[in-house]
C-alpha cells in the first residue's frame, strides 16, 4: 500500500510532529508499505527522503514558524505528490494538521486518511468546545473560565477569576497542544495570571483559565473505540511540561496505572465517552487529573496524540502486546474498514 506519511507542519508543535512522524515512517517501511514522507510545510516540494529528514532536539519559536506560508499546505495537497497515493497517515499536530483544514483538504481529494474527520478535529482541538461537550455528557472537567483580548490585562477580570476558581490555576491557550503556553499559578498571584494569559494569548485567540486539581495524571490511550491500559505520569518536579514530555529520563511513567480496578474502569469508561462524543475515529487520548477522592477530571482529548515508538498511546498498546509497527497498520486498516462498513450501510 502507498502511504503518504503527513508530519511537520507549520505549527509550534511542528517538531513533536517530525519526531513521530519519522516514527511512523520507519515502522510502516518496516512491514512493507511503500511509504512517502511529505511535511507539508515546504508546499509543493514537500516530499522527503527518510535521510533528510532531521529530528529536532527543542521547540520551534514562533518567530521561526513565520517563514512557513499557509498557502503551502494547500498547493502541497493539490500537487502530484498525491496523485497515487492510498492513504495518508496524519503526524500533524495543532494548527493545520489536527484542526480539521489537513483533513477537509484530503477530503476534497478523495483521499483517505487516518484519525477523526473534519468535525471530530475541530471540536477535539477548540478546549472550550470540548469541555463544554465533556460537561453535557456528564463527565466531570475542572470549572475554567476564559479570557478574551478585551480582558487582556484587565487585573479587575483577574480578580474574579481567582474569586470564582480560587488561587490554584492552570492558564493555557484554548487550542494547543504539548503544554506549549501553559502556565501554573499556585498563589493567585495577579501579575502571575496577567504573566499566563499574555504566554498563552500568543498562540491563541481565546485563553482558557482553568482550577488546578490536586492529584495524579492519568492518560488513557483508545484505539479503534477500545480503551487501553491506563499510564500515570510522574514528572520530576514541577509538571509534565514540554520539557518533561520530550527529555529522556525526567519524567517515569507506570503502566498500567496504580489504581483499583473500579476506578480503571470507571476512567476508561469516561474517556470513551467523550471520544464518542466529539465522534473522533481511529485513535486519540484523553487526559485525566485524579484527584485524592479517586474523582476523575476528564482535561482534554486529543485527537492526533504523540506518536513516537516511546509516545503514551504506543507505550498503553504494548502493555497488551500490539507493537509499534503493528498499531501502526491497524490504524491504517481502521480507515478502509469503516469505509467498507459505510458503503454497505449506504447500499
């Protein structure tokens, strides 16, 4: 099968992105798909060998990310990089890759691709959507409120948020990704938040302030609408920041979890209900904080999560004996089944 590997993009998690998409490229190559790696980022001309293709240690400023046009991402799907592909397997991570527009793009060319469709990627990204949706199906999420440009250094607005949330805070923009922009206030401090909404406000139009739950990171990977064993993450010290997530050694993480195996269930139960609900596809991950009542707060899901051979969602799925190049192809497999399934209910 011809596989059109989609990775880097022109977001600021563009090199999370070349890291998992590598991965993927090396492990479908490994079980005989013929696999072309393309970072739509350079437009037409996107299309790499496997050798060019070099693995960032840091974060991409967003500076940096200026010298990426938009427009490329589109004349990169409308060229004849795609003109005999079968599939394509989405690395792309936030703006332009897990939003919906790579997907509408791909759409438009008939080509079929693997994750949630245009709507689930949309809702899955937009936080306040998603938390909104979380709280109608009855899940719990923590209380937040959000800040607007026209609150942006408005310290009165600031002081009702600490009044309605209390002093523990998690700022962060509405639709990012690998902890970029996140800031933790443990003191209520004004300045502090007036310092969190203006990080997060750069990458984002609305900033979501959220109450920071005391307690255990819980992370629950699901595959093809299965739940997979539970992981804990234990940073060490502070929180699992970009620098915990991607820095070998600063972060131990314990699968499957600690937890009793009501609260496991109850967990897993909760994450598959809110990927039913934003009607993600294929595979994602919801994030939990679990606090020391054993109540679960659902933070978010994420519908292109990271993807490396060491990423969460592969770590869950080797606890129950599916290799990295195996996920790999049922993903892929996933895809051209449900739209087996879809033509015959059709006919």
């Amino acid at each position: 099968m011809k596989v059109a590997v989609l990775f880097g993009g022109i977001s600021p998690e563009r090199n999370v992105s070349i890291k998992g998409g590598l991965a993927v490229i090396k492990a479908l190559q490994e079980i005989g798909h013929e696999v072309i790696p393309i970072d739509p980022a350079f437009g037409v001309n996107g299309k790499l060998s496997v050798e060019e293709i070099i693995s960032p240690a840091n974060s991409i400023s967003l500076e940096e990310l200026t010298k990426y046009n938009p427009k490329n991402i589109i004349d990169c799907i409308n060229s004849e990089l795609f003109d005999d592909i079968d599939i394509a397997f989405i690395v792309l991570h936030g703006q332009y890759g897990e939003d919906g527009k790579i997907q509408a793009l791909l759409e438009l060319r008939g080509i079929p691709y693997t994750g949630s469709n245009i709507k689930a990627s949309a809702v899955g990204i937009d936080k306040l959507a998603s938390k909104m949706m979380f709280l109608a199906a009855g899940i719990s999420t923590p209380q937040w409120m959000t800040v607007r440009q026209k609150d942006f250094n408005n310290y009165d607005y600031f002081e009702d948020i600490r009044s309605e949330l209390g002093g523990n805070l998690v700022i962060k923009p509405n639709d990012q990704g690998s902890t970029i922009g996140i800031t933790i206030v443990e003191d209520g401090n004004l300045d502090e938040i007036n310092h969190g909404v203006d990080l997060a406000s750069k990458y984002s139009e609305i900033v979501i302030v959220e109450q920071y739950i005391e307690g255990r990171e819980i992370h629950v990977g699901i595959v093809g609408g299965e739940a997979l064993p539970l992981i804990e993450i234990i940073p060490e010290e502070g929180f699992y920041d970009y620098e915990h997530k991607y820095t070998k050694g600063k972060t131990e993480y314990i699968c499957p979890a600690e937890v009793t195996d009501d609260i496991a269930e109850f967990i897993q139960n909760q994450a598959l209900t809110a990927y039913n609900i934003v009607g993600c596809s294929g595979f994602a991950r919801a994030d939990f904080r679990l606090n020391d009542e054993g109540l679960p707060f659902l933070l978010e899901i994420n519908t292109i999560p990271g993807f490396t051979e060491t990423s969460l969602v592969p770590m869950a799925a080797r606890e129950i004996g599916i290799e990295f190049p195996e996920l790999c192809d049922r993903i892929i497999q996933q895809v051209f089944n449900k739209n087996n399934h879809d033509v015959e209910t059709e006919e």
